[in-house]
C-alpha cells in the first residue's frame, strides 16, 4: 500500500533503499584497484583546472623518476584532443588518451578501457591526468590510491573555498609554476594554504614548479611513501 | 555536468528495482544529496526532467533531500564549526565528514498489478 501519500491505493508499493547511485562506477573502480594492487602499480588521479600543469607535471615526474629508476605510464583524458597523450608519448612515456566526447569527468569504465590501450603492468606508477575541470571529476572514483590535485599560483587563493569538492578529495594539493611566484608580488602561498585548511581536514600543500624542479624532491617523497604503501598492499 | 551521468545511473537502477518488483509504472523516485556530494541539486532536477521521457520514470516525480555537511573531530566528536579549519578546537585533530557525500537512491514508490 502506499504509504507515502495515503492515498489507500494497493496497486502502489514503496520500497525503500540506501543506494549509491553511483554504485555501478564503484564497482567499476573496485575492479581496476584490483588490478591495480595484482600489478604492483601505484594509481594516482590527478584532477586540476585546465591550463594548471598536469600534463608538464607528469612529465617533470617522469623525467625525476627514471633517474631513480622508476617508471610510468599515462592515460589522459581529453574532450576532443590527443594532444596530451602525443606530449607524453613524446617524453618517452606509455600514454593514451581517453576521448570523453562530452563528458567532462573521467569514470571508472573508461579508465578500464584506456587501460587496454597502454602497457602499464610492468610500471610503478600509473597517472591518471583527468579532464581538466574542479568540479566533476572529484564524483567518480576511479580505483586509484591517491588524489593529487593541481592548482597553478595563477589560479587565484579562493580557489579551494569556491570547489571544496574537489580539494577535500585530494590527498595533496601541488601549488604549480612556482618559477612565476617572483612576478606575481600579491599572491602569497600561505592565502592558499589558509584557504586548503578550511575544505580539507588534513591539508597538504607542496610548492612545485617542473620548470625548475623547486619542490621536486618533497613530491618524489610524497611519491614515494605512496609507492610504499602500495608495494605493502599488493603483497 | 556530470549531473546527467548521475541521473542515466538513477534511472538504471529504477529500472531494475521496477523489473525486480514487477512494476508497471513508477510514481515518485526520493534521492538524499549531500551539500559536499559535488552533485548540484538544481542541475540534478534538470537533467531528470530531459532524460526521463520514455523510460521508466517518464510519469514519476523525483523527491530531492538535501543533507547538510557536518564535520566533527575524529577522536573526541566534537562538532566543529563550518566555516573555520578543519581541526578540533579542543584537541587539534583532523576532521571527518560526518554527514553530507550523500548521492543516494532512497526509495520508490512504483505500481503493481
């Protein structure tokens, strides 16, 4: 009988539920972390507006962690474009990209399918370099270990007031083009840091330019210790 | 606007829940979306009303709860203020969303033969 609006009527039944919407992208990433752990390969998503560094980034890191010995593989995802991929391809690094068409978020389906496209078994670190956007791609997990979030000294120190989505997702938060902080006499790094304290519980900003490597080696180590923890996982 | 990605899986699972109980049509579809779900409630109802034509939910009305985000401390419970860091005033550790990433299916009030 309905119980909802009273109406007596024994034709309706309700039937209540506790369901995530999104329980079928949650399965979906479930079985990439699964790969992700029988491969040893440490997945990291890394979200960030466009034009905040992500494909330079990847590469800088790329080029630090090859001199350790250590390497990666990338799917990018992109709207309309291969560019992204053809750039990292052309750094040396197993790339492809995922072409969303409309979509403006990676989900865990489609990293499922890039994942065909690319040898990233024999890899320690698999980046993710999501479309470029600070709202959607924080709804959908994609079976990685970490969040890394960009956000270029550009962009504006509100900007994790104005997508708190986004930034209590991440696990860190680097602050790219460092090398522009010296022209840019307003902006300073602790606004940013002040404005992460208040939308992600336990902040962690590093400072990062892959123009001039400042704050690499923070980063490697962040990196690292995730490496750590993935190698435990997978044992 | 991944708003619509979210309703296309809403209505999949409707549609499931429709077949499972042998419904003939669905009247009233109930969500619970929090604050920081990174849903937007407005965007939500909007993409319902386009994607809805001819399926399952073409004559159900969609019933949204919005739930406010609440962060208290990790180790002592204390609720924590909105708008200020998030560490416990009393004893300095991080938060934790209590309530508020909710992107839930609730319930369905579906017709039967």
């Amino acid at each position: 009988m309905c119980q909802t609006c009273g109406c007596g009527d024994e034709r309706v039944v309700t039937v209540n539920l506790h369901e995530r919407i999104l329980k079928a992208n949650d399965s979906a990433a479930r079985h990439n972390r699964e790969h992700f752990a029988a491969a040893g390969v440490l997945a990291i998503n890394l979200m960030g507006s466009p034009g905040s560094g992500k494909t330079a980034l990847i590469e800088a890191t790329a080029r630090a962690l090859g001199s350790q010995g250590l390497k990666i593989a990338a799917l990018s995802g992109d709207l309309a474009t291969d560019h992204d991929g053809e750039r990292l391809r052309a750094a040396g690094i197993p790339a492809a990209t995922v072409t969303t068409g409309t979509a403006c978020h990676l989900d865990a389906d489609l990293v499922h399918r890039g994942l065909h496209e690319i040898a990233w078994q024999d890899r320690d670190v698999l980046f993710v370099e999501n479309v470029g956007n600070l709202v959607c791609p924080a709804v959908y997990d994609l079976g990685q270990r970490a969040n890394v979030v960009a956000l270029a000294v550009t962009e504006g120190e509100d900007k994790p007031l104005k997508y708190p989505v986004m930034f209590r997702s991440a696990d860190v938060v680097l602050l790219t083009k460092a090398d522009l902080l010296p022209h840019l006499p307003d902006i300073r790094v602790q606004s940013f840091a002040d404005a992460l304290a208040k939308v992600m519980p336990q902040s962690r900003l590093l400072v990062i330019s892959a123009r001039n490597n400042q704050g690499m080696a923070e980063w490697l180590s962040w990196l690292d210790d995730r490496l750590a923890e993935s190698r435990a996982n997978s044992r | 606007m991944h708003e619509y990605s979210v309703v296309g899986a809403l209505i999949e699972q409707v549609e499931a829940q429709a077949r499972a109980h042998g419904a003939i049509a669905v009247r009233r579809v109930c969500v619970r979306i929090g604050e920081l779900s990174g849903v937007d409630r407005e965007l939500l109802a909007t993409a319902y009303e386009v994607f809805r034509e001819r399926t399952v939910c073409a004559q159900a009305a969609l019933s949204i709860e919005p739930v406010s985000a609440r962060w208290e401390c990790r180790q002592c419970g204390r609720e924590l203020s909105r708008q200020g860091m998030l560490r416990c005033v009393a004893c300095g550790s991080p938060a934790s969303l209590a309530q508020g990433d909710e992107i839930l299916l609730t319930q369905i009030e579906m017709e039967v033969d």
